[in-house]
C-alpha cells in the first residue's frame, strides 16, 4: 500500500489557474498587485507553488501573512496547504528582513574552532536568536551550515561576502557601522517626527497683551 503523500508535497506539484484568471482571484493592494504578477509568470507551470513562494520573497524580501490567502485562491489551494509550506522550509520569511543579514557558520569545522563562543558573543550583542534580529531591525542573524571555509574556521558572511578566521573582537569590528547606521538612521527618524510635530502644535501669540494659542498655516514652520 503506497505511503500516503504530505499535504506540502501535495500542494507544491498542483498547478496553478489559467494566468486570465488571475487579476479576479486577488485584491488590489500593492503587495497583492506583485503577488498576482508572480503568478501569473508561473502560469501553466507543474509544481507551481515552490517557485512562486521564492519568487514572491526574491521579489517582496518575505512573505506576508496577508498573502496566504491570496496565493491559496489563485492556486485553488487551502491556506492550510499554503501555510505548511511556507512553515516547512525554514528559508521562507514571514515577517520583513533586517537592513543587514548576518550569517554565522555553525558546521562542524567553525564549531571546533571556536564557533559556539562565536555564536553566543554574536547572540548577546545583538540581543537576538538565530532567524531573528536585533531591535532596530539593522541586523538579522541566521545560522548558515557551511560557507567553504573550513581551513579558515570559524567564518561568517556578511550579506553575502564571507569573513574567515573571526574572532568576537573581529566581529564587533563588522558590526559597528551598521549598528551605528541604524542608530543615525534612527535618530534622523526621530528628529524629523519631532519637527512635524512642532510644526502642527499651536503656538503662544500675545494680543494687546493677552497670550492667545495660534495653529501654523499649512507649510508654516513653527518658530
């Protein structure tokens, strides 16, 4: 008796609807829009749903929960059939991916050399666990099972450009600048919401010595 085939596997080898019927199968959002142009790229394809998964996070750098609904009507899927997949590869995102991607090598070459140390220096300083980020979004951490450079453990890569021989000293050297670009990223935010804000608060006047509050014009700077 044949063993009974995965609601994943299943999914991913069903094909897709005709690509004239996509536009009517998803709602007009931005992130729906590209959704549904993905789709139909994949148009006609056998075992539709991996490819379109990894397009849509090529495209969208994740894949939103809001999407899976999309997807499973366009598919004539399930949404639970959807979301196992989604859920069954741990490369697929569901939330939005930090500014900077951080790749710690955890094979077995990089733990002999000191990678476990690596690691928890790397987790304490960013505040985070591997598949999360630090609290400003700058630095996402994930754990990568090789990188090609076993005779120079441990490595990491960096958005993609890989770093041999690390040491934690080495690694607070790499991840400096980009926490400090969040921060400066960060406090530009926060200086420009203060700005906006002034700028809509009414201000004091004085009137024939009387203190009267006055609402700035539209464009006005507060003074």
């Amino acid at each position: 008796m044949p063993e009974p085939v995965p609601a994943f596997t299943r999914a991913a080898t069903l094909a897709i609807k005709p690509a004239d019927k996509l536009a009517a199968a998803l709602p007009g959002s931005a992130d729906s829009c590209t959704t549904a142009a993905l789709i139909a790229a994949h148009a006609g394809q056998a075992g539709a749903l991996l490819p379109l998964l990894h397009a849509i996070q090529d495209k969208l750098g994740f894949i939103a929960p809001g999407s899976v609904g999309d997807i499973a009507q366009a598919l004539n899927l399930s949404r639970a059939e959807v979301h196992g997949v989604i859920t069954y590869y741990p490369h697929f995102r569901t939330v939005a991916p930090a500014r900077h991607t951080l790749e710690v090598c955890r094979a077995e070459s990089c733990q002999a050399l000191g990678g476990d140390a690596l690691a928890a220096h790397v987790q304490q300083r960013l505040g985070c666990d591997f598949h999360g980020a630090d609290a400003s979004g700058a630095v996402g951490l994930e754990a990568v099972y090789c990188l090609g450079l076993c005779a120079q453990s441990p490595a990491v890569a960096i958005d993609g450009v890989a770093h041999a021989r690390m040491t934690p000293a080495r690694m607070d050297r790499l991840l400096d600048p980009l926490l400090a670009e969040a921060a400066k990223v960060d406090a530009n935010a926060a200086v420009a919401q203060a700005q906006a804000s002034s700028a809509a608060a009414p201000r004091n006047v004085s009137v024939d010595g009387r203190h009267l509050l006055q609402a700035p014009h539209r464009g006005q700077e507060a003074v």
